[in-house]
C-alpha cells in the first residue's frame, strides 16, 4: 500500500527551513487568538532560558481558527530579551504554522507534530496547550529536561490541584491505568505532555493512532500507548493549572464520554500489554512540589447524589445489561440509604468500573449508551466521596485516594476475568 | 637616538601607478612577524632579508598589502609593543637599509607595506622615559603622566587584570606615580602636551617619508586621560587622531592609517570621524561571531552584529580578519557567548588566555578543510579588507603550551626539511621551537608541499583570494542579507555599481536545501565564480539551491 | 332403527378409523419433518456460526463499519445474525414441507397462498424487527439522555419514544401484507410526528447548555442553585 503523503507542501517546506532540531515544542490551536501570543512568548523565553544552545521550534498545528490565531502566533515575540532574560538568544528561533484538516479532537495536530518531530530528527518534543494562563517558562523546562537529560521518554505531568478538583481522574482514570498498566501516573490526561524523538517516531507508526479519538481521548492514548509500548515513563510537577477556556465545565456527560470511551478503546487495543501485566511501578517525579493547600472546588453534592439516586432507579434494565447481578443489587442497596449515611464503598466502585470497561470491551450493549449509563453511578461515587473527605485535610484525603487505588489493584484479577469471558 | 633625525634622504618613493587613494578599500592585507618569516642569517630569527627572500612567495599567494608587526628597538616584554626606538630596528631583524630594500621589492611587486604605529606608550627603556624620570624638572617630564597620588583617574578599568594591580605605578627615582593603561612597563605618552603630538608626526614622517604605506595605529582609544572619565574614546583622543590625520594628509595623501580599537561598532564608529580620522578600523565583534554562526549553525550571529554596524563614511573601510597574533578576543560577546565559544573551541583550558582563546584558525576549525574553505570564503566575501594571519593560508597548527601567545607565533613552515626551511641554525636555537605534532607539525603542513598540488589549501586560498579580487562588489560593495528561511544558510548579495555578487553559504555541516527570494534580480543568470558555469536563469520562483556540508557559492550575477 | 343406528355408527367409526388411520402416518410423518427440520436448522446454524467464526466474518465487516451500524442499533453482529436467519429458514422451509404431507387439500391451498404471500410476509417480519430494535435503541438513548439531563420521568419519554416507533413499524408491516390501506397514509403521519418530537427532545438536550446560558444571561446572574450547578460539571478532569 503506497503511503499518503499527508504534510502540506508548505509545512514541509518550512519545515525543511527549520532543519534538524534538538527541541521540538508543540502548540495545536483553534481559534486561541487572545491567549496565544502569552503562551508563545512563554514558551520562547523558556527555550532561550534553559536550552540556549539547543536547537529549537515551535509548530503549531492550527484546526482553521477564523480569529487570527496563526497571525497571532507569527506575530508574537519579544521586543527585548535583555530584558527578560539579561542575555540575547544565540540561535534563531523558528515558529512554524500550519493548517490541518478537520476539527475533531486533536488527533490530526498530534499526527502533524509526531510527523514534524520525526522528519527533523527532534530529541524531546513538548506539547502545551494554547489557553493556558499559568504557563512560565519553568514548564517548558520541567517537562523536557527528564527526556533530554535523563532518557525518558514520557512526561507526564502533576499539576497542583485544589481538592475535589479532578475528581474523574482520581476516581477513574488515575486508579485504573495504575491497576492496568502498572504505572503509577497522577495524571495520565494531563493537557500537556513530552516525549522523546524515539517516542514519537512510535506513536507516528502505530496504526493504534489512526483511531479517531475525540476531544482529549489522544492524550489518553499517548499516555497508554507509551506505558504499552515499554516506554521510559516519568512525571514532572508543573504548578497550578489555569487555562482560559473552561472546556470541562461544558458537560460531565461528554467528558466521560470522551475520555472514559477512550481509555476503554485504548484497553482494547492494548488488551495484550495490561491483561499480562503484574504489579505496579512508581514513576519517577521531577520537579519541586510546594505543599500548598489550595481551596476546596465548590460541588452541589447534594444535586449529584439527587441525580445518581434517579440515575440507579430509571436505568435498572439498561445497568442489568452492563453490571453482574451482584453489583448491581449492591448499588440498588446503597442507593437506598439516607443521604447522609449514603457511601459508594471503594470496592464496589472498582468492580463497577471494572464491570463497565468489560462490558464495553464485549459490546454488551451500545458503547456510547453504556457511557451514558456510567455518568450517574459516577455522580454518586462524587457525592459519597466529598461527604466522606468533607472536613479532611489534604494528606488525608491522599491517603483515602491511596485505599482506592489499592482496592483498584487488589482486584485487578476480576477485570483480567470479566474482559477475558467469553460471551 | 634621544629626538627623531631628520628623515632620510634616500627615500624610496612608490613605484606603482599614482595609486588610486581608495586602494586600501580593496587590499587583501597578509599579516606577518619579521621575526618568524624567514631567517636569512642563521640566528634562529627571522629578518628582513630573509622575508626579501620570500616576497615572491607573498606576491604569488595574492595578497596586496603586508602588515608588519612591530619590528623595532625592544626589551621585548610585550611581543614588541614596548618601544624603545621609535626611528630604529630591532638588529635582529636588520637594518634601516634592508628595510628600505625590503620596501622597494615590495612596492615593485605591487605589495604594500604596513607597519605599527605604538604611540599610546613606549617602553621604560625608552630615553624619553628615562630622562622623564630622571627629575621632576626635566624637560621631557610632561611628556609622560604622571602624579603624586595613585587616586587620580579611579575607576578606569585595569586591561591586563591578570597582571596589573593599578594603572598607577611608582617610580622611585623621581618618587611620584606614572599612568600605563597597559603593563607597567609601558608608561603612556602624554598627548596633551603639544611636545608629544610633533614628535608622533615626525615618526609619522620618517617611516612615510622612507615608503611604508600605512600605519596601524594601537590601542588608539586610551591616548589621553580626563579626571570622571573613563579616560577611554575621548573628544581629545579624536583630536589627536585628526591632528595626525590632517598631517598625513597634506604631506601623505595616499598613506592609510588602521585603527587597532577592539569596542563595539557602534564605539569604533566614531573613529572613523566624517571620513578624517583613521580610514579603516578592525572589526572585533564580527570574528567570534562567525565562529559561533558555523558552530551554532545559525546565521543569526553574524546577521545580529552586521546590523548593529553603523555605516560608515565613503571613503572609510573596516578590517576584517579571523586569526591574528593575539589571542581570539572574547571581550565584545556576551556571557552567554563566550562560554559557548569557550566550551566548543577551548574545551581545554589551556587554550584560554585573557579574555579569549589563543589558537590558530586550522585547529579551531579541527583541521577540517570544508570548514576553513567556509571560514575563509565568509572572510573574502563580507563587508570589509580582509587580513590573513600568516601560516593560516597552509593551515598552520599551534601550541598551547609556549606560553602567552607564543604558541601562534611560531616559524613559518616553509618545507618538510631543516627548520621547516625557516633556519639553518641549530633547532635549539629557534626563537620558538617549530611544530612537530604529526597532523599540524613541519613535515605534514608545509609551503612546499602544497605548492606541489593544485587541490592544497594553499592553491585553493590563493584562487579564493584571486577570484575575490576579481570583483569590487567584494571590496566595495554594499551588503543586502537575504533571509531564507533556512537560517543554517547565510547568504547576501553584494553589489556596487553594475557588479553584483551572490553568495551562499551553508554553515551547517550537512547538506541543505534552500529557497532565495530572487525576484529583484528576475532574468539574471547566476555564473558560478570558481568554475564559471552559468546556473539556470532567475525566475520569478523561489530559487532553490542545495549545498554540501559547509559549502558555499559565490555567484557573478549577469544580465545576459 | 337400533340396526340403522348401529351401522351408521360402525360406518362413521369405520370412516373415522380408515380418515385417522389414513391420517396418523402423514400427521406423523409432518411431526417428523418439523422435528428433523428443527434439527437440521440448528445444526446448519451451528456449523455456520463456527465457520464464520473462523473465517473470522466479523472482522470482515469490521472495516466497513457495518458491525459498528449493527451495534449502533443494539443489534447483534454480523455473523450472529447470518445464522439466525439461515436456521429460521431451513426450518420454515421444513415447516411447510410437514403441513403439506399433511396432503389436506385446503391446508394445501392455504400453504400455497402463504407461500405466494410469503415474500411480503418476510418484509413485513423485517419491518418488525427493525422496529423493535429501532424503538430498543431509541428508547434507551432517551432514556439515558433524560436521566443525564437530570429530567422529570425518564420512563415515561423513553417509554413514550418506544411506542411511537413500534406503532409505525407495526401500521406499515400490517400495510405490506395489504391489511388496510389507509394505515400507509395514518403511519406517515405518525412517522412524521415521531421524527418531529424526536427531533425536538434531540435538540432539547443537545441544547440545553445554550438554552441554559441564554437563560441565565437574561435572568439575574446572582442565582445561587444555577452557580452552583455550573460548579457541579466543571471540576471532573
């Protein structure tokens, strides 16, 4: 089969322009105009500051922004770095932009900058988000440096988190690919990500990557891919996470649709890697964490578990296609119970993940109405949890996340079981 | 000899055709040391007679102009630079007669000759000195500066910070403190004392008056001091400069003075007045900025500090080289650069001196004949009279280990037999021991050997240096920077009056393709300047060109 | 009159005899056909499942994206399906076969209608089936969209969505076998209402977001439940 050449003729060229590159910095946009340009600089002034000798460039894959975007980014610079840095640049900084595509998730753009990241030989490549406001040029720094100098090949990154903040990752996502994949990630659907040359000459060839991911779902699929692949994982604290668009708080529904449908496609695909995996690895974590206690998230409880209780009641003969008899009546159980003594147990809540990625794995019933039928079970497992941690300190509510996560692990063995049924 | 003699009679005049007064503007200045040339005698030392002996050699290789260094009377405590007669030579190198002899072969060959001029100081063995300090009411006291306190002038920075405490030293004969922005060996003349000024012109005059070309003029921006200055570029110090500019002028016209000011562009332009002060200056900042750009491979460097270059008056030009008999100085780059410069180029320490590195180009250039083609090519190309180091056109090795900057000041190698053919005095005599390492050592670099093929080094800068010539737009063209996009490719045209010149050069040590927005010179056909093959004709299409590693064209742009 | 009755009645239970004893074998022999139909059916169904199985059949599908339509409409895969529908077949086929050993001349008459009938009747049983599953699927996305909505009576939309979608595929299958024909014209109206509300709850929740906005920019931003929802949903990744 002859391969299709999928780069525009004007990114290669400029990307001929570019030549070969130690640094490759990544930054798909869609219609970012009022942020991009801080990022830009940010991201710049970090190259400059920390890889002053290293060759480096930003691409930026752009979705067909109507506002300006691409100008913006073109446009961004910085009139003194005297000032900012108290020393020039030795080297000229190239900033490549160019159109994909189609909209959908951020597969395309991921695929242009794995494709650029192999064409120019870069060694370590970093991906970040166009509407982060809390970006310094330390991030930049923190996520290349363990692949550059210490021979990784994925950063993740640990964002500080204000409690009850990502709560889909510390339920879900983070104790699952820990029981899974064996590698303790804290956040395995961080926004921003690295990875060496080698990695991404991988991702660019796995055929798992034509998969259409939405939204975040190809993060999902980075991370997991690497962990599969046998790759060098780590993790780099990076600080508070600010961005300007709040694209989470558009919808519970979607997000798990997205990100939770993703990580089961993914557990598919890569059913050979986890299905044989044994224990769990800690990941070296760089950086500097300041213990900083932020404030609680604000959540309506009360409204979660209203809906998870309704939730349970209404969708008893969609759940019974999903969930074992036993699970099931467990939850029919505990949704019975007073608000205030209500708790969805830890494992109980595992073994219904657990039920739910295998159901999706043997299509039980519709992938995306079983999705739909996760959301209100996890609306309750958010009410149990913040009424359980609602007084509590930070450590001890890692310490209670620390209980899930074993109970995720203990009962690894009964997801290995439930995939590999035969129906 | 206590006052400069008249001069003397039998001066040699310039043969060559009433020269065009603009010649230096097109020079390709060959820099050399009598000293380690050739020895005539036997004595281990270089001499005039014996550089006689090798001006064929000179003339052969190219070059228009030679820069002598300082060949005078000298205690020989700073390579020369301490002066202890101004009107006379070093007997080791000669005398006034074969200089004269050496000026009238020279100028037959249509070489010029150029000679130092150290007027910011003498030596402490100097007679003026001497008298000076013999009593407070000498006449010649205030020819030098001097105080009863060490706190005149505070805060001017100290050059030579390895060895100086003060600028201030003490001098116990006439109990009182004297000024030297140098070592404390070299009182600094003093020119605000009108005395001082005549006496300079009349040194002037001997040397012009006998047939040296030009002068090069040193450590020009210290020559007078001013209490709450930094005593440095000061109005006074162009005064002096005009006072002997004017002279040269009037007696002189076609004599060339060269600035020896290592500053900023932006500082040295001011001595280049409105066209009458010196007529050219060395330009610092660009030669370690072309080292960085073929390391860096990035252009950005070189692009950077020529922008920052101010333009200067018609009838001035900038000197520019990328070796000389100092260390490479790492004065005019920024912390940042120069510890880049210092780990890629002198990753042993040894090899750093001062404020810079002190090696030759082949070794810096690790002997690679690619990247001293490219060095050489940007040398020959950008704006400026090029010098070339001697040695540098065979690819002369060093040796770190001589001390100070002795080590690129060793004999020049002239074949693969005795002494490299530099003497015939016993090895152990030489005033500096040849190189003997086996890539960079006598036996494998040598004239001789290259002169046998046409592919040597030697043949080839002698055809760089021919082809140069064959086009003012080198010389005196203006520079126009084309940006591909490509930043490991440098390339601009050059251009003056129907001449224009392309070139391109890749300083990336792979190969790269490049695309040149040539639309201005639509219908021009790029003739290749080496071989003379024409390439296909402009377009209105990006121009697209692919280069060897460090390889780099050089195109006459024709309407044909 | 006894003797009349007597042989009338011998006559009769001879007649009777000689119709059951003329009967029970090919009543016997239809038993046995279904029977053996049945068997073959599901063994040819069997058989084909294993052999589609290994030729990996779905997989073939895969790529083209039919299994995800199939699964998209609850319906089981491909391979799954093919050999349902073959061992119905089979068996069907055995079925007529019986009832015309039977050699019941009506019966006879009546198996060849059904059988011309039968194309319109397969289309018909199609309609239904796909209707069922139609409205299976139909009904559960309402459902779960309700439920996710946080609506009032998920059961009762999903509910309502199911027997609308089962009506029209019941009036236009009864419409196929030619069982009145003003059903056509009443279950394209039905139709038409059906898309249209299925529309409107479509764009009901796939909107609400921006009906919510819209709502809470021309009421007074200060409503404390509305805030406090909007904490709810944006804290989860």
């Amino acid at each position: 089969m002859a391969e299709e050449s999928f780069l525009s003729d004007d990114f290669v060229s400029q990307l001929t322009a570019v030549g070969e590159v130690d640094i490759l910095v990544g930054l798909p946009t869609l219609n970012n105009r009022d942020t991009v340009q801080r990022v830009v600089n940010a991201i710049i002034v970090g190259l400059v500051k920390y890889y002053p000798r290293e060759r480096c460039a930003l691409i930026n894959p752009d979705g067909g922004s109507k506002d300006g975007t691409t100008e913006a980014v073109q446009a961004a610079s910085i009139p003194d770095f005297r000032a900012v840095l108290a020393s020039n640049p030795l080297r000229t900084m190239h900033v490549v932009s160019a159109q994909y595509p189609g909209v959908r998730g951020q597969n395309e753009a991921l695929r242009m900058l794995f494709a650029a990241a192999d064409l120019l030989g870069a060694k370590a490549c970093a991906l970040f988000s166009p509407d982060l406001e809390s970006l310094t040029p330390e991030w930049l720094d923190a996520m290349v440096r363990p692949v550059l100098k210490d021979g990784h090949d994925f950063v993740a990154p640990v964002y500080q988190r204000r409690r009850f903040d990502g709560l889909l990752v510390k339920n879900v996502l983070h104790p699952l690919i820990r029981a899974a994949y064996g590698y303790q990630v804290e956040e395995p659907v961080g926004r921003e990500a690295a990875f060496s040359g080698r990695l991404a000459a991988y991702f660019l060839g796995d055929e798992s990557r034509r998969e259409d991911f939405p939204g975040l779902g190809a993060h999902v699929w980075m991370t997991t891919a690497a962990m599969a692949g046998g790759f060098r994982v780590c993790q780099a604290f990076l600080g508070p996470r600010v961005a300007a668009s709040k694209r989470s708080a558009l919808d519970l529904n979607t997000t798990i649709q997205e990100i939770g449908g993703s990580l089961f496609r993914c557990m598919e695909i890569q059913q050979a890697y986890w299905t044989s995996r044994q224990g769990c690895e800690q990941v070296p974590t760089f950086g500097f964490q300041p213990v900083l206690d932020l404030d609680p998230l604000r959540i309506d409880r009360r409204r979660m578990y209203q809906m998870f209780r309704t939730g349970v009641d209404q969708l008893e003969s969609v759940l019974e296609k999903i969930l074992s008899p036993a699970t099931l009546q467990a939850i029919g159980e505990i949704s019975k119970a007073e608000e205030r003594h209500f708790r969805f147990p830890d494992d109980l809540w595992a073994k219904t993940i657990y039920e739910f990625a295998s159901s999706y794995h043997h299509s039980a019933i519709n992938r995306d109405h079983l999705l739909q039928a996760l959301t209100p079970l996890y609306r309750g497992r958010v009410s149990s949890f913040i009424l359980e941690n609602a007084g509590a300190e930070a450590e001890e509510v890692e310490r209670k996340l620390d209980l899930l996560r074993q109970d995720y692990e203990r009962l690894k063995p009964y997801l290995v079981e439930a995939w590999n049924r035969q129906t | 000899m206590s006052t400069t003699s008249a001069p003397p009679s039998t001066a040699v005049t310039p043969p060559y055709p009433a020269a065009d007064p603009l010649w230096y503007k097109d020079a390709v200045i060959y820099e050399l040391h009598p000293r380690a040339f050739n020895d005539s005698n036997g004595d281990g030392i270089g001499d005039f007679p014996g550089l006689l002996q090798k001006l064929d050699y000179v003339q052969d290789l190219g070059v228009t102009a030679v820069w002598l260094l300082p060949f005078y009377p000298s205690p020989l405590k700073d390579g020369g630079y301490d002066i202890s007669d101004y009107t006379g030579i070093n007997p080791s190198y000669g005398t006034l007669n074969d200089f004269r002899e050496l000026l009238e072969q020279a100028h037959r060959r249509n070489l010029r000759v150029i000679t130092e001029l150290v007027i910011n100081h003498t030596s402490d063995q100097h007679p003026w000195f001497q008298e000076a300090r013999s009593s407070r009411d000498n006449p010649r006291r205030n020819w030098y500066v001097w105080s009863d306190t060490d706190d005149r002038y505070r805060g001017v920075r100290i050059i030579f910070k390895d060895t100086e405490l003060s600028n201030w030293s003490w001098d116990p004969i006439s109990k009182s403190y004297y000024w030297h922005r140098f070592f404390g060996h070299q009182p600094d003349l003093n020119f605000d004392n009108p005395e001082v000024r005549e006496e300079m012109w009349k040194v002037m005059q001997f040397w012009a008056e006998m047939g040296v070309d030009g002068f090069r003029v040193d450590a020009v921006p210290y020559l007078v001091e001013r209490e709450g200055t930094s005593c440095e570029n000061l109005p006074e110090t162009h005064e002096v400069v005009k006072f002997l500019r004017r002279r040269l002028d009037e007696k002189y016209p076609t004599r060339f003075l060269l600035a020896e000011a290592n500053q900023w562009p932006a500082d040295v332009r001011p001595y280049f007045g409105d066209g009458d002060e010196f007529h050219m200056a060395f330009h610092f900042p660009l030669m370690p900025r072309m080292f960085m750009a073929v390391k860096l491979e990035d252009r950005k460097p070189i692009i950077d500090i020529l922008q920052q270059t101010p333009d200067i008056p018609e009838n001035c030009q900038w000197g520019i080289f990328l070796r000389n008999h100092d260390e490479l100085t790492l004065e005019m780059v920024s912390d940042e650069e120069r510890d880049y410069m210092y780990d890629m180029y002198a990753l042993d320490s040894g090899a750093r001196l001062n404020l810079g590195i002190r090696r030759r180009l082949a070794p810096l250039m690790e002997n690679d004949r690619r990247r001293l083609e490219l060095m050489n090519g940007m040398l020959m190309s950008l704006p400026g009279s090029p010098v070339l180091y001697y040695g540098d056109e065979i690819g002369m090795g060093d040796n770190i280990f001589l001390g100070d900057r002795n080590g690129v000041r060793t004999p020049m190698q002239w074949s693969g037999g005795w002494n490299a053919g530099f003497s015939v005095a016993d090895p152990e005599r030489l005033y500096l021991p040849l190189l003997s390492n086996p890539v960079y050592g006598y036996q494998t670099v040598n004239v001789e050997a290259q002169r046998r093929s046409d592919h040597s080094l030697l043949s080839w800068m002698k055809r760089l240096i021919r082809v140069r010539k064959s086009s003012r737009a080198f010389s005196r063209g203006r520079i126009e920077f084309l940006q591909p996009r490509n930043h490991r490719v440098f390339a601009y045209i050059r251009e003056t009056g129907n001449e224009r010149v392309l070139v391109v050069n890749n300083l990336s040590r792979a190969a790269q393709a490049v695309e040149l927005d040539l639309r201005t010179f639509e219908g021009y056909i790029p003739v290749e300047m080496f071989g003379g093959n024409p390439f296909p004709r402009i377009g209105r299409l990006p121009y697209l060109l692919t280069l060897g590693p460090y390889h780099f064209y050089w195109f006459r742009l024709r309407r044909l | 009159m006894n003797e009349l009755v007597v042989r009338n009645l011998r006559e009769a239970l001879t007649a009777v005899s000689q119709i059951v004893a003329q009967a029970l074998p090919r009543v016997l022999a239809m038993v046995i056909i279904i029977a053996v139909g049945w068997l073959i059916a599901w063994i040819v169904e069997v058989i084909l499942r294993r052999l589609l199985l290994l030729a990996r059949f779905n997989r073939l599908f895969e790529s083209k994206g039919v299994t995800r339509a199939l699964s998209l409409a609850a319906l089981p895969s491909p391979s799954e399906m093919i050999s349902r529908i073959v061992f119905w077949i089979v068996w069907v086929s055995f079925i007529m076969a019986g009832v015309n050993a039977l050699g019941v001349v009506a019966l006879q008459r009546e198996v060849a209608d059904f059988v011309s009938l039968l194309p319109q009747f397969v289309v018909a049983v199609l309609i239904i089936f796909i209707g069922v599953l139609a409205a299976n699927f139909f009904s559960r996305a309402a459902l779960l969209a309700a439920v996710n909505a946080n609506s009032p009576s998920p059961r009762l939309v999903s509910g309502f969505v199911r027997f609308l979608i089962l009506l029209v595929a019941i009036a236009m299958a009864l419409e196929r076998i030619g069982l009145g024909y003003g059903v056509v014209l009443v279950a394209f109206g039905f139709l038409f209402g059906a898309i249209m509300i299925g529309l409107a709850i479509a764009f009901g929740l796939g909107g609400r977001h921006i009906a919510r906005r819209i709502l809470e920019r021309r009421f007074a931003a200060g409503n404390r439940d509305r805030r406090e929802e909007k904490d709810d949903e944006g804290s989860h990744l």
